[in-house]
C-alpha cells in the first residue's frame, strides 16, 4: 500500500471564517457558513495563525483589516507534525502580510485553562460572562450552538483573567494605602474624600480577602484530590 501523501493548502481564500476576522463590522454571513461547512465537509485542520489577528489590509486610513489567508492540512500531518503553526512577519509593499509555515515533530504542551471560583466574587464577572455568551454564533444545531457559546465563554474569561492584576498584590496595595491614610489620621484629621476613600478600600479589602479565602480552599481540594 503507498504511503499517504502529505500536504498543505495555503493562500488567499478571500473569505473569513467569523464576524472577529476583521475589524469592523460586517462581512456576509452566508459565505463564512458555507466557507466552515466546506472546510468540515473536506475535513481539513486550520493550522494555528501567531502573531497578527488580520493578513489583509485595504490600505485606507481608517484601514480595514481582515483574516483572509489561511492554511490547512489533514489529520496525517498534525500525527506526524503536531508542532506546526503559522507565523505572520511584517508587511512591506504587499496589501498581504507575508506568513512563514513552521513545521515541528514536538508535541506542544497543552494550554490548560483553569478557571479559578474566586473570579466569581469579582464586580466585573457577570458583565464579563453576559459579553462571552451574547457573542453571535453560527450554528443550527442547538448542540453545536452550545458547545461554540460555552468555547467563546471559556476564551473571554481566559483573556479577561490573564489581564486581572495578581490577588496577592492587590491585597497587599489595598492594605498599604490603608496604612497611609491611617498614619495621616494620627497627625490630623482626614478629609470627607479621605474618609470616603478609606472606607471604600476596607470594604474592597473585605471582598479580596473573601476571593483568597475562596483561592486557597480551590487550591486545598485540588491538592486533597490528586492525592
């Protein structure tokens, strides 16, 4: 039996996959279904793009820019191939950026995501988690159309997450600050905006020590469990 033969599909397809492959409003809609259904019906793997967001611009001012390249292989190549990505270098004269195909034999270490309970005592969670759901997915199948809402929850709170300042060091901020306004308050009296801004830090304080007390028993059941 002859071996498989190896390949990879690359170039300007001059369509985009979803509404975030450019950046402004727009697109048509039907065209990105038929481009996905066409892409799941050939079974093809999108290898991973890294660097830049868009690979076309229309070179305005404003510009408009849109993911239009895209390179895909089969399952054969990711078992033989599973570190091989896609890296965008910079445009020069072309309204395309230039892309460099790397090809890798290492399997690379999986990106797990852990969310952490504490997040949910956090004033901005539900605003965070109500954007993550209410981003418009493409699908008819309610199954599918779950699975793609809870994949776009995962990958806001993900990015939401590794912007939020350590817990730790806001602690250890809130508590400074409260020990200034205190040293201030032995040598005179604090102003009504002082006063107000103390008791705004001691409750947030409050609500920060609550999310570590909710860290560390994570982190204990976590530790109790793979033992």
């Amino acid at each position: 039996m002859p071996p498989e033969i190896l390949w990879l599909i690359v170039g300007d397809f001059n369509l985009i996959r979803l509404p975030e492959d450019r950046n402004r409003p727009g697109g048509d809609v039907n065209e990105m279904l038929h481009f996905n259904e066409a892409i799941s019906a050939l079974g093809l793997i999108d290898l991973i793009l890294k660097g830049r967001r868009f690979t076309w611009s229309n070179k305005q001012n404003p510009p408009l820019l849109e993911r239009l390249d895209w390179f895909f292989t089969s399952n054969s190549w990711t078992s033989l191939f599973p570190d091989s990505s896609v890296s965008t270098l910079n445009m020069e004269t072309s309204d395309h950026v230039p892309c460099l195909v790397s090809i890798g034999t290492n399997i690379p270490k999986s990106a797990i995501f852990r969310f952490e309970n504490y997040l949910m005592e956090h004033e901005n969670f539900m605003t965070v988690v109500q954007h993550g759901w209410s981003i418009p997915v493409y699908h008819t199948d309610v199954a599918k159309k779950i699975t793609a809402k809870f994949k776009n929850l995962r990958r806001v709170i993900k990015a939401w997450q590794s912007h939020l300042s350590s817990l730790k060091d806001n602690i250890s901020n809130v508590k400074i600050t409260l020990e200034l306004l205190c040293m201030i308050e032995e040598f005179r009296d604090l102003t009504l905006l002082e006063w107000n801004f103390k008791s705004l830090l001691e409750d947030k304080l409050l609500s920060l020590l609550k999310q570590h007390r909710i860290y560390w028993k994570q982190r204990c059941t976590i530790k109790w469990v793979k033992e």
